[in-house]
C-alpha cells in the first residue's frame, strides 16, 4: 500500500511538472472535454436530436477525434475529415446504384470489388510523401467511410438520408470543436514554431559568447569554470528537424492571427532550421576541442588570444541578436555591424597566420556566422 | 486535356517509382483491401449478422483504422483498440448506473460531468512522454468509447447489450486484421530497424574507405575524382533518430519471429544509432576538409600519407565489418584487427608529430573507430 502511495505521489509531481512546463496542456485537457460536452448536448436535447436520429453519436466520435493540442491540426484534421467524408460518401451512394443493377446475390460481390480497389488505392496513395503531409487523416477517413456506406448499404433501406445524416452531424460536430479549439485560448502551431526556430537560434549564441573565454581558460589554467551548462545547450539543435516539418505543415492550416499573415512563408522556418543545425554541427566541433583537454605544448600569442575571443563573441551577439530579431519581426541592423566586427577580428587573425607567428585550427569558427549571414 | 493527360502520366511513374523501391508497399495495399472484405462478410453472411447485430459496422472501422504498414504497429494499436474499449465500455455502464439514481432530468448532467472529467484526465494523460509512446492511441479510443457509451446510454434501452456487441464485433474486427497482416508477407518493422542501423554504419563506413585517397588526391592536384556521390551518402544518417525511436517503440509489440527473440534488445539498437550520429557528425568535419579547396602551402611527406590513408582505410573497414557483423548477427573477431591496425597507424602518425615533422589537424580521424568500438 506505501509502494501504491509512493508510486501516486510520484505520478502526481510529474503531472504538476507537465502542468507547470506549460499551461496551456492544462487548459486543453479542459477544451478538449468541453467540445465533447457541447456536443453531446444534442443527443440530450429533444428538437436537436430528431432531426439527426442516431447518427447523432457520429458527432460525438468526430469530436473526440479530431480535438488536438493545436488550431493547425485540429482544422487540418476537420477540414480533412469533412471533404473525405462527403467524397467518400458520394462515391458509395454511385457503388450501391451500380451495385442494385446486379440483383441481390451479385450486389455483394460488386461491392467488395470496390471497396477492395479502392481501399488498396487508398492505402498506396497514403505512401507518397506529399499526400502523407498533407492529408494522411483524409485518406484514412476516405476509406472507412466509403467502406461504411458501401457495405451497409447492402442492408440499409434508406441509405441516401443515413449517409446524409452522418455528414451533417460530422460537419456540426467539426464547427464546435474547432470553434472552442480556436475561441478559447488557442494555441497557433505557427507562433510554436517561430519561436523554436528563434530559440534554437538563441542558443547557439549563448554558446559562442562564451566559448571564447571558456577555451582560453581551459587552455591556460587546465580547469572548467564552474558553471559550464551553457555549452551543452546547443546539442538539442540537433534532432528538431521532424518536428520542424511536422510543425510547418501544420502551420499552413491555420487562418492569420497576431503578427502573422495568411500565407505566412512557412517554408522558409525549415531554410532557416536546417542552417541552424549546419551551424550547430561546427559548434558542436568547437565544444570538443574544449571537451579533449588539451595539452598546452606552446603558448598561445594575446593577440591570437584577443582575436579570437573576439570572433566567438561577435558571432555569438550576432546569432542572438538575429534571434531576437525573428522574434520582434524586426530586421535588425545591429547584427550586421556584429558580423563587421567579427570579420575584421577574423581577417586580423589571417594576417596573423600569413605572418607565421602562430598556428590554430579554428578556421571553422567564422563559418556559422558567414552561414546565418 | 494534354496538361491533365501528363500530370496523370507524371503521377503513375511516381507510383511506378515508390512501387519499386518497396514491393511491399503494393502488397500491403492489397492486404488492406483483403481485410476490409474480409471483416465485412460478417455484414453479408445472415447467421454472423444476426448474432451481432448493426454494430457489425463497428468491426470494419475498426479493421480500416488499425491496419497499418508493420506488425508491430498493427498489432500495438490492436491492443490498444481492444483494451481501451474494454475498460472505457465497462466504466461506460458503471457511470450510467450511477447517473440512472439521479432521476431522468438529472442523468445529463451527471453523465456530462464524469464525461468532461474523464476526457479532459485522459486528454492530459496523452502528454506522459511514457504513456504518449506506448499507448497515445489507446487513451484516445478510451475517451471516445466512454464518451459514446455514457452519452448513447441516455437513450439507449439495452445499453449493456450494445457494449458488449461494440466489444465483440471490434475484437473480432481487430484478430482478423492481425491475422492478415501477419500470415500475408509480414513486415517486421523490429528487422526494418535491424537493416537500417547497420545500413546507417555501413554508409559511415563507405566514406571512411574513401575518404583517404580522395583527400591526398584532391590536396595534390587540386582536382576531385568523378564520381563523389560516395562520400554524400552519410549525410542522411543526421536524421533518423526518431523515426528508430518510433520504430523501436514500435518492435517491442511484435512477437519473436526468425532470428529475432522475443524481447529482443530493442534499445541497444537506439544506442547504437546514436553513436552512428555521433561519428556522422565527425565524419562531417572531414568532409569539410575536402569542400574547402585547401591551398597546398606545404607539401605532405610521404610517410604521414601513408599513415593518414591507413588510419581512414582501416576504420572504413572495420566499420563495413561491424555493420555486417550486425545483419548476420555473428561476432566479427576481425573487426577488431582492423581497428588494431588503424591504431597502430594512428600512433605512428602521433610519433611522426611528436619528432616535430609535420602537423595536420587530423586528429578527429580516430574518434569514430574509438566510438564505436
């Protein structure tokens, strides 16, 4: 029983940490169970309830099912499920008059001829990629209604008003929940996306204003300073490339809100995302010349020093000052003038190396900065 | 007309394209469509319809909705399907004997209350990272069985009698789906897993092997070979870690089958993927080397040629041998030879630094073999 207690108490601190990370999962779980409520009302409500009949519970699953943590995919998923089902609901009306034309022992036959044509047509266009981003659900959907209909039409007297019906309260059944998904503090998939790009972006800087001081203290005195988390931010750069695109697709449904625009260029999030992690990967070179201890066999020159300290910073307030300008929506000249600087520190530093004082292979350092740029 | 006409052309030599590069897409089409026509012949045939009832419906959905690409993901939504309909059916009836003490016009109002609680605790347990891998689609067919069943029970006469139906049919709907899925040419998605991590490292491997004469090559005359394709390929390994983790959460429902036991170290696979990205990340940086037309100040002694090619050649090859080793499931005693061999090259070449020779920043050029190894 203490272990039970135990294991609860446990299962309880990691709901409030889940609830706490972010609000707003709180407030969907309570959206999501209102849609439901809203409508279930009209099964219980008597004039509501006699003009869709039974199929009123269609709504109900439609609800269920399309209710998602964003206004990009709770709208993809409604407007999906809407046009496959009335597709799919057409096309198995036409089935079933050309299936009576065969006599009751043959209709059987022509209609599983259909569904299975067009079922296994389905299912292979669900592979190409551009369908799958974009009306994976659809086509789903487009199967399990075409085969519903088809099949119980075989049975059912008055299929036309049944399939009828099922539109209706699918379609009733999609306005609320996207109506209280968007009504009550919606969450817009794109302003998620723009601001991890923003942050992906950001934290790059943060590790190359502090690479510089880091390495050469590192180099000279042997020890880490204390607090070194901030290096290790960047390494989750590295696997946001799914989620990024998952992200844009979404984004592309949702109408324009705020600061952002119908026909918002989303595509260019995932231009930006992928030099983010080109950039990423050279930091993550730089971090285990920092992580390899290694052996100081010659001093390094103050003016090598400088310099370089000099570009790691320059290009780190220039990635976050690019952050906060994606951010704000602002173009931002001051970046340009960063990137200046780190440029002459770095066209210093050649000079430095024609002249054959010193060697150091940090000539990947002024890459990320020329790649944002 | 000819516009149309070509766009359809394009389209079929997609799907001629897709078709190829996986014969089994077009199979498991066609196993989606068996199936379905399969599950409805319960609709058909008079003694299996009339012992089920209407919600014979129910079974074809369910084996359009749980029909998927792999074993393990039919088999895992299967599961969920079954248990969630379960347990969400039998909460289902307790709570409508609860709402029945409540009078007639207080029953809504106690169902909507349990229905807006459950939905919204079963919407915020979908977020549990634990719970969101194994069973996200089971707490969703849980919110909309309970739902259904609470609020049909309103008006439903024989409420109990149409759950146990609901059950029936969906697990009957869901075994004859498993049973086609596995009996007609099964696709592992657990030897799916196998193949591309060892595909991933044969790749690294590849462009070790190569990499070594293309360098020198290209440092000496200035000029690349023809065909580079070779030294391209790893670069798609960066972004395969959650699809294996997708995949690996994915085998762990597929029973044993061949050479795969059942619990079958799944995770060792995603600790090997990992490694592979890191060594990607590495093997990035050389290629680096190679795209930046470095000029040739000094000339390279020969014998620091040699080593340098010996060390990439051999951790090329025993990469090839591992990843080998990994498909035929055996131990490659002669992996470790190779890595021998690249350390033994590895430690010439230090020694060459260390006598003042030559330096050449190639130090990375052993960390992958040491990865892995």
């Amino acid at each position: 029983l203490a272990l039970l207690a135990k294991s609860l108490l446990e299962l309880a601190r990691q709901a409030k940490k889940l609830g706490e990370d972010d609000p707003r999962r709180i407030i969907n779980s309570l959206k999501a169970g209102l849609s439901i409520i809203l409508v279930s009302l009209f099964y219980y409500v008597e004039p509501l309830y006699s003009s869709f009949g039974v199929n009123t519970t269609s709504a109900v699953m439609t609800a269920v099912v399309i209710f998602e943590f964003s206004v990009g995919a709770t709208l993809g998923k409604g407007v999906n499920k809407m046009l496959a089902t009335l597709g799919a609901g057409a096309l198995g009306l036409g089935v079933h008059r050309l299936a009576t034309l065969s006599g009751k022992t043959g209709e059987p036959v022509v209609i599983d001829l259909f569904v299975f044509a067009i079922a296994a047509m389905a299912t292979f266009a669900r592979i190409f990629p551009r369908l799958k981003a974009k009306c994976d659900y659809g086509l789903m959907i487009f199967i399990l209604t075409f085969s519903l209909v088809s099949v119980s039409s075989y049975r059912e007297e008055n299929i036309q008003k049944m399939a009828l019906e099922r539109l209706l309260t699918i379609t009733v059944g999609c306005f609320i929940t996207i109506l209280v998904n968007i009504c009550i503090c919606p969450v817009w998939i794109g302003e998620d996306l723009h601001n991890l790009v923003a942050l992906n972006i950001e934290k790059l800087g943060i590790f190359l204003q502090g690479f510089g001081g880091e390495y050469f203290e590192m180099y000279e005195e042997g020890l880490p300073s204390k607090d070194r988390s901030f290096l290790q931010g960047y390494k989750s750069v590295f696997n946001t490339q799914s989620r990024e695109e998952n992200m844009a697709n979404l984004a592309r449904w949702e109408p324009g809100h705020g600061r952002f625009r119908f026909r918002h260029p989303w595509e260019q999030y995932l231009t930006i995302g992928s030099l983010t992690r080109q950039c990423a990967i050279k930091i993550d070179v730089l971090n285990n010349y920092i992580d390899r201890q290694i052996q100081p066999s010659l001093e390094i020159p103050s003016q090598v020093k400088e310099h370089c300290t000099m570009i790691s910073l320059e290009c780190g307030k220039a990635l976050k000052e690019l952050s906060s300008s994606i951010r704000m929506m602002i173009r931002a000249e001051t970046t340009l003038l960063h990137i200046g600087n780190s440029k002459i520190a770095a066209e210093n530093l050649k000079s430095l190396f024609i002249s054959g004082l010193w060697k150091e292979a940090d000539p990947l350092e002024r890459a990320p900065a020329t790649a944002v740029a």
